[in-house]
C-alpha cells in the first residue's frame, strides 16, 4: 500500500513537471506566434501538445488549435488537417474550426470531406459568404479536374531545388533570362528563419543558350540579396529597374513585406532602395508588378481602405514621383486574399486567390477589361490551377506561354516552378526601328493605327524592337518617328489563319544630320545610265519622300579616287541627275531635288555599322587617296567600292509649310478644339 502510495505520489510529480514544460513551450510558442515566425511556434506547440497529458483533454485540444493554425501558415497542409482533426476530437472545435479545417481537405484534394465541414461551418454561420462560396467550389472542382482545358504543365526540374523555388519572371529582348526566388542552400546565410524553417530567400537566375538550354540556376552576385528574404520580383518596362520584395528581420517586432528598387547598370543590380508607397509603416507590401504600359505598379497589402485580408493595388509611376494609391475593388479583390498580380502583354491581368471559388489553396485568375470598362474574371481550370497554392505567372512574349509556381503534391507545402503553354492562334507584329546605315534607335516611337478604330504608341525596346498582337480583319498602319530622323510608315493586312503567324516589319530612318547612303543603286559602267536592278531601292526613296513631304534633299553622286578630278565631276553629276529625273517621273516635285556630282571630293567617312563590319576599319577614318593606298590591294578595291556611291543629305524639313507671306499654312488648332479630340494620343493620326 506505502509503495503504491509512493509510486502515485512519483507519478503526480512527473506529471506536475511535464505540465510546466508544456507551459513553458506555450509562452515561447505564443512568443513566436506573435513575431509571425510561424515554423518556430508551430515547433513549441507541438512539443507543448506532447508534454501535455491526454487526460487535460480542453488544454490539449486548445494547443492542436494553435499548431492547426501555425501548420496552415506555412503551408503544412497535411499536419494542419491532423492538427484540426485533434481540436474536433477534444471537442475544443467552433464554427471557424470546420471553416479552416475545409480550407485544408480543399488544398489536400479531399474535395467531398471539404463539402461536409462547410456545410457543418454554414450550419453555425448561415451567413458566411466564404462558407457557402467552399461548398460550391468543393462541388464544382472535381468536375474542373475532369473536365480539365487545352493547358499543358510541366515541372521544370532544371529550375527546382530540395527547398522552395517560387515566382519565377522572364527577363530580356528574347526572354532568355529567368530571375526568380529560392531558398536553397546556396542562398545568402547560414541561419534558418523562424518563419518558414528554412533559409532566407534569394533572388536566383538562369539563362537560355543558342539551343534553348536552361542553365544551372545562380544567386545574383551583386547588392541585390542580403541575409533578408528577398522575393517575388519584376522590371520595368525598360527592363533598367527590378521592382522585389524585402522581408527583413528584427528580433522583437513582427515582420512586414516592403517593396524595394534595384537598378541595372553594366549589367549588375544594385543595392536595393526603399519605394515608399504610403506613409503607413505597419502594413505589408509585397508582389510588386508593372503594367505593360510602364505607368502603373500593381502590389499587394493589408493595408486600411481594402476588402478584407490581402488586395491588391496600384499606384501611378510618373516623372516626379508615385502617385496616390487605388484599391482595385471587386470584382478582383474579396474578404480573403488576392496576390501576386502579373500582366500579360496584351494588358489582361492575372492574379491568385483564396477567396473566389476555385480548386483549394490559392488559384490562379484571368481579369480582362471589358466593353463596359470593368473587370471580368475567369477561372483558367485544371492543370493551371490545382488543389495546391498556383500563383506567380511570367510569359514569355505575347505568346500564352511561360512559368509559374505551385506547391501541388509536395508533402511539405514547398513551391515549385512549372513550365505552362495553351495553344493559341495569335498573329504578332515585330519591328526593328534603326538609323539606315546605322544602328537601333531606342529613342523611337512607333505609332500603330487600325482601321478598327486601334491607336497605338508603342515604345521600342533597348535592341530597337518592338512586338504586338494583331487582330485578323484589320488594316495596320505603323509610322516609326524618332527626333532628328525622316518617318517611316509600313503597312500590313491581317487575314484568318489556321497557325500563329509573325509579321517583321523594318523600320530604317534617315537622318537629317548626315548624308544617307542609298544602296544597291547601279549604272552602267562608266557611263550615268540607271541599271534595272536599281529601280527597287530607287523606289524605296520615292516611298520615304512621300512620308515626308516637308523634306527637300541633295541628291549626290561620288567616285572613287582614279581617273581625272574633271571626268568624276561629270560623270558623277550626271548620275545623281539620273536619280533625280527618275524621282521626278515618279511625283516628287523638282524644286524638292537638287543633284550634285562630287567626282572624288568627298571621300567617304567610315560610321559604327561600317567599321563593325570591316575590323580593319574603324569609326571616323576618311577613305582619302593616300588612306586607301596605305592599305593592302584587297582592302582597296573596298574602299574603293564604298567611295563610289550615291547619297542624299536633308537640306529642309519645312518645304510647302508656308504660303507666299511667310505664314503657315496649317497653323496649330487652338487649345478649344484640341480638348474635342478623342484618343488623339498627342495629336497622332494617320489616314487610310
């Protein structure tokens, strides 16, 4: 009897012991749970949930709470849905229990276990939209996933590591650089966050050989990452600035996402700086993106003035600064979250979220702007969207195409990059926009108009490209336009197709600084009389003098070096009046034309373009007599090829403008009937 006395008396000990244990890991849990590091708490809490017996069933069930909701934030789906299994079973359970405990079946896949803890959850709230709107997405997802859509998904193992690999964004005129976030091994420090239990993220890439081949990611070795989380990223619409997000730490303050800048310079990112969007500084902001047009940043927050949880946003970018910030409302933004909005070159906005009805976790959503001016959403289905977390969309040009992320079958709930493609009809434009005899002009605009009512500037790229979906039907017209050159206009016809179809288009302008080589002109030899093999460039100038109507020019004719000054000077001078009556027969006017033969006065004068192409020849070098018999006898018969030539210089840009008096003939409409334009786009308008 002593002895069994004494053993329960031990026993009493133990369990008095075990049970400060436990409460000692529940401060520290709550400790953690209160900084957000969610992995940390999740950590006490189980341990808390061990040392406590099983007869304190109310405690128990109250600490299985708590680890429910720590697994949930860290996306341990299959831990949390044991956790909330153990809240029920100690009875500790109420109508938010059911109402999580269905997120989790959902994200799991366990669609008609889901339907029943909504419908238990709407029992107790038969007003929760979010109860009513699970059920039918509970319902409805199996016969998403069997019904599935023309998308193709593909896990993209060249990119993903054992940790997380998440938001991946493409990069560069051919989209061969894809930057996205990872919290492998090789990223920056050595310590795991108490948030996730695992290293910081940082921001990696990988680059597409000649052969399409994707290379072995690697961290950005520049002042970009540190031994914060940085994340979630995109670019300008320059591609000259990396928009991302930073998560930094303090060890007795919760964490809050901020957007950060980094900008791009001999082809290394910057030390990020701090993009202050508001002046609130205990809200997140996070998943940066920027409208194709560059004139908007798209974010995410929890900030006051929303819809409940995480919406999404948008400031104006402008020349001095952002503007103020807009919550883009319903029908995109809900009560639950809306994040990781991205665009699509055509301007349709995607964006993932837990709070319309879709396949569990976060899904993937498609907002296009309709007739009425206002958003409409469609859910894209299975395989894009899953059961797990889909989100983070990149693509690759204006083909339905790229990469995203997904958390799908991964026991651990860590994001993986997946290759998507929906087979699509489209027909494209691609111009390149550069000096004639010379290279890119990236100051250049390029003015798109359709006869169904398209009005388009379109901004040329760093390589001088651009690129534009067409509509089949419509007749284009582009007019390239760049300060101190001659416009361009090409023109294009969009018929139905059965296959995607790419139109290249060549924009070369002339200056009005230099004189214009025009090439492929040829005479017959020794004489000025215009070969028939010259009539296609010939008429190409015709072309840019009618684009041009303003313009006058000096039409000149050169000689290479041999024979009499006197002979070239003729012979020279005729040719260049070859040209000219020919343009003449074609409807230029005369008094815009005036021929000069130049014989061998004006040596040519070596550009970039010329030099690049002849190594032994650089910018600046004069073809003189005495330049080119320095050279060896190949190198001279070149020289003495490009001295011969035909050129034109602009001598006026304002030919026709004025009348007999001295005024202009067009004068500028007044500010009144300027305001009565609509979409002039600075006063922009081509006729058909």
């Amino acid at each position: 009897m002593t002895n069994r006395l004494c053993l329960s008396a031990f026993l009493a000990a133990i369990l008095l012991l075990t049970s400060c244990g436990a409460d000692k890991n529940l401060k520290r849990g709550e400790k953690y749970l209160a900084l957000g590091e969610y992995f940390d708490a999740a950590t006490e809490f189980k341990t808390a949930y061990a040392k406590t017996p099983a007869k304190e069933r109310d405690k128990r069930g109250q600490v299985a709470r708590k680890m429910a909701y720590c697994y949930e934030r860290i996306n341990s789906t299959q831990k949390a849905i044991a956790a909330y299994r153990n809240v029920i079973r100690y009875k500790q359970d109420d109508a938010d229990t059911h109402l999580s405990f269905a997120r989790q079946l959902m994200k799991n896949g366990n669609y008609k276990e889901a339907a029943t803890e909504y419908r238990v959850a709407i029992d107790s709230m038969p007003d929760s939209q979010e109860a009513r709107d699970g059920l039918q997405a509970a319902l409805s997802a199996p016969q998403l996933k069997e019904q599935g859509s023309r998308y193709t998904v593909k896990r993209m193992e060249v990119f993903n590591s054992r940790r997380a690999d998440f938001s991946p964004m493409l990069f560069g005129e051919d989209n061969d650089l894809l930057y996205f976030t990872s919290t492998r091994n090789e990223a920056e420090g050595d310590e795991l966050s108490g948030i996730t239990g695992m290293k910081n993220g940082d921001i990696f890439f990988s680059q597409k050989d000649d052969k399409g081949k994707w290379s072995k990611p690697q961290r950005v070795e520049s002042g970009l990452n540190s031994e914060y989380d940085e994340g979630a990223c995109c670019f300008s619409a320059d591609q000259r600035e990396m928009y991302l997000t930073l998560c930094s730490t303090d060890p007795s303050y919760p964490r809050y996402a901020k957007i950060v800048k980094s900008s791009r310079s001999d082809a290394a990112w910057s030390k990020p700086s701090d993009v202050q969007l508001t002046r609130d500084t205990l809200s997140s902001y996070a998943h940066p993106a920027i409208s194709p047009d560059g004139e908007w940043l798209y974010f995410c927050s929890d900030m006051p003035g929303g819809m409940g949880g995480l919406d999404i946003w948008r400031v104006r970018l402008t020349g001095g600064g952002l503007g103020g910030v807009e919550n883009l409302g319903a029908p995109i933004n809900t009560g639950a979250d809306e994040m990781f909005p991205t665009f699509r070159p055509n301007g349709d906005l995607y964006f993932s979220s837990n709070g319309h009805p879709g396949m569990g976790g976060l899904d993937i959503f498609i907002a296009t702007v309709g007739d009425d001016n206002r958003y409409h959403l469609e859910h894209p289905g299975y395989p894009l969207n899953s059961q797990g977390d889909d989100f983070g969309m990149t693509f690759e040009g204006p083909h339905n195409r790229g990469f995203f992320c997904s958390n799908r079958g991964d026991g651990r709930g860590w994001d993986h990059i997946f290759s998507f493609e929906k087979p699509e009809i489209i027909q494209t434009v691609k111009g390149w926009v550069y000096e004639m005899d010379g290279y890119e002009l990236t100051a250049a605009q390029v003015y798109m108009v359709g006869n169904d009512g398209t009005n388009e500037k379109l901004s040329v790229k760093s390589d001088g490209s651009f690129e534009q979906v067409l509509t089949p039907g419509v007749d284009y017209v582009f007019l390239a336009t760049c300060r101190g050159y001659l416009n361009h206009k090409e023109e294009l016809h969009i018929v139905e197709t059965t296959e995607s179809e790419e139109h290249v288009l060549q924009f070369p302008l002339a200056s009005i600084t230099v004189p214009v080589m025009i090439d492929n002109i040829f005479y017959d030899y020794d004489k000025a009389t215009l070969r028939p093999e010259s009539t296609q460039a010939l008429d190409e100038l015709v072309t840019l003098l009618n684009e041009n109507p303003n313009v006058t020019i000096e039409l000149s004719a050169h000689c290479d070096y041999h024979g009499s000054q006197a002979y070239n000077v003729g012979l020279s001078q005729r040719r260049a009046e070859s040209v000219v009556n020919y343009l003449i027969s074609h409807g230029i006017a005369n008094d815009r034309l005036t021929p000069k033969g130049y014989g061998k006065e004006k040596p040519k004068t070596i550009r970039k373009k010329l030099a690049a192409q002849y190594d032994w020849l650089k910018e600046g070098d004069v073809l003189t007599e005495d330049f080119i018999k320095a050279l060896d006898k190949e190198k001279q018969a070149i020289c003495d090829q490009l001295n011969r030539r035909t050129e034109f210089i602009v001598l006026r840009t304002t030919y026709g403008m004025f009348d007999e008096e001295g005024n202009l003939k067009n004068p500028p409409k007044s500010k009144a009937k300027e305001e009565e334009k609509e979409d002039s786009d600075d006063g922009f308008f081509i006729e058909f």
